[in-house]
C-alpha cells in the first residue's frame, strides 16, 4: 500500500520521510500544513537527527497515590502498556501485576520472590520485553524505602550490572528501564527516552527503551 500525503496525496515512498508521535512527516513542499505546524516538524526532525535517530518525550510523571514507595503512577503504566507485547519479564516488579513472571524480594503481586540478582543467573528463557525499575541510590533511603526487603542502591552497582547486561544480551530483545540515568547496553540501541518530571524538587525519572539491534555472539 502507498503512503500518501494526507494533505495532496503526493507519493510520499519517493521522498525522504521520518515517522514523529506516529505522524508521517515528509519534506515535500505540502500546503496542506500551516507554518506551526511545519515548525513542529523542523524542530522535531532536527532533534531526531542529533540525537541519532532516538526518539523522545517529556512529560509530567503524575502522583504516586498507592503507599508503597516507586509505584508505577498511571502515567507511566500506560506509557509501559502502551508499548510491550509478547512475553514479558518484570524485575523489581513490587505493587505491579505487570508482565507474566514477576521476580520481587517480597512483594506478594510478584509471580517469585527472590533476589534479581540469583534469579538473572538461573533463568534460561527468551523474552521479548524485560521491564524494570530497580531501587536507586537516594537519601535516607534506610527512612525511605524501608518498607522494601532491602535498601541498597543497585543502580550504581557494577557487579550487578554485568549480570544483567550479560543476561539482556542473551534473552532480551527489549528493555524498558525506570531509572534516574539512562543505560546503555551493548548490542542494544535507543528507541525512545521518556523524560519523566516529578515535580518538586525530586529527582527526574529516565524511562528508557532499548531494542535489540544486534543478534547475540554469546
Ligand atoms: C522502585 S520499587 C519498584 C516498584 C514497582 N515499580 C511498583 O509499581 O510497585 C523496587 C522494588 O525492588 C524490590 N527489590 C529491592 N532489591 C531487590 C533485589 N535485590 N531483588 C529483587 N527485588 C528487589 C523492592 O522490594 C521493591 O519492591
């Protein structure tokens, strides 16, 4: 099927074209869209183009209402649903039911209990989605997080991290990270960072996607 320009019906398969929030925006010289709108789509080209092809989005990252400390709010559930599919592994999963296996320290809405860390070095099976949303590194985390199993901070823990970034090479094909940096593993790439602001003065959350692009050389 042919892609035509919603305004003038050009062909748009013949002209370069770049996908932006699931428009189709093309350089063709359409008088269908009026100047904002051309704006929008120059300033979104340019920051695909220098953030090498990534996409993203900023947005407010709504209340956590439900009392246990890092709930997903509803704003980032629905971000997350609106992207996975397929088999889906949860790390860190606490309150949520997302995902078919659920590996959490203690929460009872997971589908195991028990460490990440012992469950990454038993687990042989593919996955198309992994989701997590490990504890980070923040003050006080002992008056913070201590309805958790355990406080530490696993984010800046590079043992632990090449565990995980072993295990994703192996059985992933993408990652959906909750975290306050934006990882990067390799034979991965960047689809798409949602910027997510707490308000106040916490810290701004990273939601990041990352999609296989390498087949593993394991
Ligand atoms: C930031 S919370 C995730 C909350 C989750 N996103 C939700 O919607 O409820 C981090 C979770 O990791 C769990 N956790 C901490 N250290 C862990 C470990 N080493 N292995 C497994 N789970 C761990 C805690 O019990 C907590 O539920």
């Amino acid at each position: 099927m042919k892609n035509l320009c919603p305004h003038c019906g050009t062909d748009l398969d013949i002209e370069k074209e770049v996908f932006a929030n699931d428009k189709l925006f093309t350089g063709h010289n359409c008088q269908g869209y009026d100047n904002s709108e051309k704006q929008k789509i120059i300033r979104v080209l340019s920051v695909l183009r220098q953030n090498g092809g990534f996409d993203f989005e900023v947005l407010g990252m709504g209340m956590n209402t439900s009392g246990y400390p890092g709930a997903f709010t509803k704003i980032v559930q629905g971000i997350i649903r609106s992207v996975i599919y397929g088999k889906v592994l949860h790390l860190y999963s606490g309150t949520s039911l997302i995902g078919d296996e659920r590996i959490d320290l203690e929460h009872p809405n997971a589908t195991k209990n028990c460490r990440v860390e012992d469950f990454l070095k038993e687990d042989t099976r593919d996955w198309d989605w992994v989701l997590l949303d490990p504890p980070y590194a923040i003050q006080r985390a002992n008056l913070k997080l201590g309805a958790y199993g355990e406080y530490g901070s696993l984010s800046g823990n590079t043992l632990w991290q090449a565990v995980m970034r072993r295990y994703c090479q192996r059985h992933i094909d993408n990652i959906l990270w909750l975290d306050f940096c934006a990882p990067s593993i390799k034979g991965f790439g960047r689809k798409k960072l949602w910027l997510l602001l707490p308000g106040g003065f916490h810290t701004v959350r990273v939601l990041s996607w990352l999609k296989r692009e390498m087949k593993p050389m394991l």
